[in-house]
C-alpha cells in the first residue's frame, strides 16, 4: 500500500454480481442498441445487450443480475482529489454537466437503465424492463417497486414524468439538449409503468437511459434553495452538505438503499487540489486514494513512479475546433469556407499532441474511434497542418472569434495553444474564462462563435442534434445547410445500422470537408489508485467515467 493511502475509483457502473477484485474496463464503441445480441452468464443468470432494432421490431433487454449472497458491510472512506484550482464546482444538477455533477453524479443517482463493464444493458438500474419500440418511436419502462429518494420521496412513474418533464423544459440549458429536445409525451401507464414516446427516437436510446439522462432525480428537490449543490437520488451514496465547502464535497452512506453489495465504503470525500502532478503526489503520500483523468505521458509515468496503479480508460475524446457560427451571422468572415478551412490548417494539432501531450493521442479527423460503425477510415486524413496555405487561403483578412476557456481543466492548455497558433494567421481567439468543465455546457448557449476544445463519442444521431440543432445555437446562428439537415433527418430515421453507416459517412464527410467541425487527434486518460484498491471499474460515459459502486477501502 502507497503511503497510509487507502482505497479507490470505479466508474460508470457495474458491480453487478459480486465484488471486483480485478480492474474492469468497457469501450465507448457503438451503442448497445446497435449491437448484435450476446448473452454471458453472470451469477447465475443471463445478461442481454442492447440488440440491433429494425423499424416494426420491438426490443427487451436482459435479465437482472443476481446480487451476492453474502453481503460484505462497508468499510471506511475513499479519499478522491480532483484537480480543480478554484475550488470544486457546487453545481451538481446532472443536466448541466458542470465538474462536481460528473464527479459525485454516480455515486448520488441510479439511472434508468445500467450498462455494466461489458456494455451490456442489463436488468440492474431502476427500470427492471423495458420494450423499445421503433414503429412508435417510443420506449415503455417497468420500474423497481419499493425504491425511495433519500429524501423519502417514492421513486414511480410519476417520478420519471417529473425528470422527463424537466429536462424537456431546460432544453437550452442542458447538455443533454439534443436527447430532451426530441421527447413528445411520457406517460404514466400505472404506477410502475411509464412510456417515453418522441417525435424521432435517438437510436442509443438505451445507452442515453443508462446516463445523466436517465439519472433520477426526487421531483421534491427541484426547487429547494440548495438542488443545484444537493440534488436528491436514490443511489447508493448522498451528499452531506453540512460537512461539504468550495474545497472538499462529503458523501455518506444511503442507509436504505436498495442493493447494499453496491455500498463498499461508509464515506466518499472529494478535495480539490491545484495541478495534476499535485493530485498524483497526494495519492503517492497516502492522503488520498485515488485521482483521474491524466491526460499525459508525463502524469502517468509520475504516478507509476511513485508506485502508483495507473489504469488506462478505454473512452476516448476527440480534440478540436468547432464553428458553430458556421454562416458568418456574427463573424461575417466566418460564412466563408476558405475561412474555415485556413482556421483549421493554422493549428499545428500534431505538434500539440507530440509536445505537451508526449504523444499520448492518435492523429485522427473523426470523432469515432477505431473499431466503432461510425469510423470512417478514408475520412481520417482531410487535412494537415499548413501554415503557409492558411495564410494564402485567408488572404489577409483578420478577424476576432470566442470560445469558453475551462480554468483548470487539461482543455484550458489546448485553448491557448490554438490561440498562439491562430494569431500567427491573423486571427484573434478571445478566451473566456468559466470554471472547469463548465465550458462544456458554455459552448452550447449560442455565445461563442469558434468553441476549440473536446468531444466523447456519442451516436452520431445525439452528437449531430447537441451540436447543430440546439435551441440556443440554431437561434444565435441559424440552421445547418439544407443538404447537410437532410442527411442529419435520414439517419435518424431507422435503427438499422448497416443503413446508418453510408447516411453518417455522408454527413461527417460534409461536416469536415466545409470544416465545420475539425478534429485533430484522439486521446484517452489514466485513473492514478492505490494499488490496493479492489473494485475498479472503467466505463465508457468520458463524461462521468467512474462510479464508487463496489469499490472497497483497505486500511
């Protein structure tokens, strides 16, 4: 054991059946509903991926996942630092993404739907059923009876209306715009019962039920003065904030929880700490247990150093420059595709990654990764760093764009970096400041013109209707061309992949070749843990990548 440390990190979800001693990992390929059947036995009984849905077919998902006999009780605290120099984030509404949601998020709520270490779907979240109708556009769920929030609120249908209802309200205000945006009615069937039905169902609709939008909220929380830093769930962990600041969030066991094998630790302490090598160090000096997303070769190397478990996560984010501006309606310069065009020659993304990423990423021009339906390999070299055809290309012309810039984020470096690498073109790249993550909700709003930062892959149905049909983007910048929202339509149109494949590659190859969004390479990150950390599990949600599910503590 490193230091007096004790124990740490998980991710996404698992813990199906019995503690995890052994690190356990799960891709960000294609989503589950989009997968060919497979079945595995798991303690007993049989777990089912999502399977491919045709128009007219309806889908279930897999059984439950048996729960160990023997039920260990918790035991003492995992200590997690988290870099963020401004103190952690205090608003936790899942829907806003903000750092402390992605963080505390799992350990708060239990989602609809749960996507174990093998991306399985399986029967282990608060819906024990579901039947995916694609003719109807619509998914019917059966939910666990005798749940309750921690606030003793009962979980039912009516309780998922609530959620529904209210992500579909804060469309312009939600990362997850492009999911809420596409719901017409939830109904409440009975109690126990409720139908989702939406103009264009999003083809993972499983994988996004398994999320932040499938994370239940008590409707009793909505409006109390502190939600946005407290919100109320029925997971296995809840945040005590007596004990909690700016600088440390304190969970404590859920007492009534439904499924205790989950609950390895009676306490989770979140500290904020400045840099990353600090966070790393802490670990190694036995003050705390675990600490994530190590982007670089260097943070990695220190930690292993330092006699430190680095595990590699197998999600994967996309690095680039975004215009959603894309029709000049600000940036007049902007409408022009030469502009486009030279802006993404101008940053030497390569040498980015080569220098302070020592090459950890993979020169890449798509948002999928290797391996996934949606990986285009004749799409993934559009274009190269040419400093000299970008300054031809602009001839001249000079002009000021905006992105959000995330304080203490690994993005706040790539940021600067594009700004050096544009000015030498001409052009100004104005940095606004929010804290952490945050940027990533920002570049939503419609008020920045040239967003340079990340992407996780997402089906391409939910990345197109985030990314180019939000409400506050489409009325800041206007639609997409017409050719490009025709294609956006068909995709979405059916579930069958093989369908799917030749609509995307059109649409990513229009999105890339106009340079409307540009990426440059890809790059996952490590998770920093005691060694004697037991129960880790990697999911494949970048956004909230671990979950303190299972994860036990050794003194």
């Amino acid at each position: 054991m490193v230091g007096a440390g004790l124990v740490a990190c998980g991710s996404d979800d698992d813990r199906s059946s019995s503690e995890t001693t052994a690190v356990q990992t799960t891709e960000t390929t294609t989503a589950s509903t989009e997968e060919s059947t497979a079945t595995t036995a798991t303690a007993g009984t049989e777990t089912t991926a999502g399977t491919e849905t045709t128009a007219g077919t309806e889908t279930t998902a897999g059984t439950e996942t048996t729960a160990p006999a023997v039920v260990e009780p918790p035991e003492g605290t995992l200590r997690v630092v988290a870099v963020s120099p401004a103190g952690i984030n205090e608003q936790r509404d899942p829907l806003r993404l903000s750092s402390a949601a992605q963080t505390t998020g799992w350990s708060v709520f239990d989602p609809l739907l749960f996507e174990n270490a093998d991306r399985e779907i399986t029967r282990d979240g608060l819906a024990t059923d579901w039947k995916v109708d694609p003719e109807a556009n619509s998914i019917t769920l059966t939910l666990r009876e005798g749940v309750t929030f921690t606030d003793g609120t009962p979980f039912d249908a009516d309780a998922v209306k609530a959620n529904m209802d209210r992500g579909v309200a804060m469309t312009d205000g939600s990362f997850f715009g492009g999911f809420y945006s596409r719901i017409d009615t939830v109904e409440v069937d009975d109690p126990s019962t409720v139908t989702i039905s939406f103009t264009t169902m999003p083809p993972d609709i499983e994988v996004q039920l398994s999320r932040a939008p499938g994370w239940m909220i008590s409707p009793a929380s909505f409006d109390l003065p502190d939600f946005s830093k407290a919100p109320v769930g029925t997971g296995p962990y809840m945040i005590d904030l007596g004990s909690s600041s700016v600088q440390q969030v304190v969970m404590k066991l859920n007492p009534t929880y439904w499924n205790p094998a989950w609950q390895g630790v009676k306490e989770i302490r979140y500290t904020a700490v400045g840099t990353y090598d600090a966070a790393v160090q802490a670990v190694a000096a036995g003050e705390a247990d675990m600490t994530s997303f190590l982007i670089s070769a260097d943070q990695r190397d220190l930690a292993e150093s330092l006699g430190l478990t680095a595990i590699e996560s197998p999600t994967y984010v996309a690095w680039g420059l975004w215009i959603p501006d894309h029709a000049g309606q600000v940036v007049p310069e902007l409408g022009d595709p030469d502009v486009r065009t030279a802006m993404a020659l101008a940053i030497d993304g390569q040498g980015y990654n080569e220098g302070p990423l020592d090459g950890v990423g993979r020169p890449s021009n798509q948002l999928a990764p290797e391996g996934n339906p949606f990986f285009f390999e004749d799409l993934d070299s559009t274009f190269t760093y040419n400093l000299e055809e970008a300054k031809k290309l602009l001839n001249g012309r000079e002009f000021t764009c905006t992105s959000p810039l995330g304080v203490g984020t690994n993005q706040e470096q790539l940021a600067q970096f594009a700004k050096s690498e544009l000015a030498k073109v001409g052009i100004t790249l104005e940095l606004v400041s929010v804290q952490g993550p945050a940027h990533l909700t920002e570049r939503l709003t419609g008020n920045y013109t040239c967003p340079i930062g990340t992407w996780s892959y997402t089906d391409p149905a939910n990345f197109y209707n985030t990314f180019f049909r939000g409400p506050a983007l489409v009325a800041a910048f206007g639609p997409m061309p017409a050719d490009i929202e025709e294609l956006a339509t068909e995709g979405e149109s059916t579930f069958d992949l093989a369908a799917r494949q030749p609509v995307y590659h059109d649409l990513y190859e229009k999105l890339m070749n106009e340079h409307y969004l540009s990426f440059y390479y890809q790059t996952g990150h490590w998770i920093a843990a005691d060694p004697d950390v037991t129960g880790i599990t990697l999911k494949g949600d970048i956004n909230s990548p671990w979950d303190a599910r299972g994860v036990r503590v050794k003194g």
